[in-house]
C-alpha cells in the first residue's frame, strides 16, 4: 500500500525534474579565443582615441600592470581622469595566443604601434577574468620587442 502512495511522488518528481532542465537558462557561454582577440583590439582602439568611456569599463579598478619603465602601473596610470594627449598611439594587435582557464584567459602577443616617425613593436601579456557579466583586463605586462 505506501508503494502506491510513493510510486505516484517519484512520477511526480521525475516529470518536474525533466522540466525544469528544459527550461533552465543556458550557462553564459565562454568567449573563444578570437574573442579575447577582438576585446584586446578594442582595448588598443579605445586607447589610441581616448575613449574614456570605454577603458573604463575595459580595466577592472584593481587591474595592475608593467610597462617599458618597470614600474607598476594601476588603473588610474591606464585610464586617466579625463582626455589628453598622452595615450597610446593606434596599434594592431598580430600574433597572438591565448589560453583560457574557467574564468581568467591569458593573452600573449605581438602589437604594432603606429608611431610616425619609426614604427615599434612590443610584446604584451594581458589577463582577463570574468567579472559579473562582464570580462575585464586585470593585468598587463608590456615590453619592446628584441
């Protein structure tokens, strides 16, 4: 007699079970590694301009990073309080690779600044991790190429 009253709630639990996993929301799908690519370019494209705006949300507010002085640098060093004309000059970014690890990806390349008088070239590693949403740049190492 209590299998009939327990066959009935597992029926029950099962169809409920299989439901609700139909209706579950898709996981946020992981970017791929084209488009760590593509955010590291619109990084270098908001810096040549500057788009403020942009590298704000670009840089979390504990981003560190190196550059061609050895110095750390914080966000505030990246992202500066308003418009000037210190700011990068336009670069491409060219071979690259990435690896992605969960929540943090790792960017190695080479990038071609488009200086005026005598293009340069620097290597630069750049780390990502998802925040909310969001994925932002938490760290960077730069340094001229040899």
């Amino acid at each position: 007699m209590k299998l009939w009253f327990g066959a009935p709630a597992l029926v029950a639990s099962i169809i409920f079970l299989a439901f609700a996993h139909t209706n579950a929301q898709p996981s946020a799908a992981i970017p791929s590694e084209d488009d760590f690519r593509k955010m590291e370019q619109a990084w270098l494209d908001a810096a040549s301009v500057p788009d403020l705006p942009a590298l704000q949300k670009m840089f979390s507010d504990d981003f560190m990073g190196t550059s061609f002085g050895g110095g750390v640098l914080s966000k505030s060093d990246v992202v500066p309080p308003e418009a000037s004309a210190n700011h990068l000059p336009k670069s491409t970014l060219k071979d690259s690779t990435v690896r992605i690890f969960g929540d943090t990806a790792v960017l190695m390349g080479h990038v071609e600044m488009a200086v005026p008088q005598k293009p340069e070239d620097i290597r630069m590693t750049t780390v990502f991790q998802k925040h909310g949403d969001d994925w932002q740049v938490i760290a960077v190492h730069m340094s001229k190429a040899q």
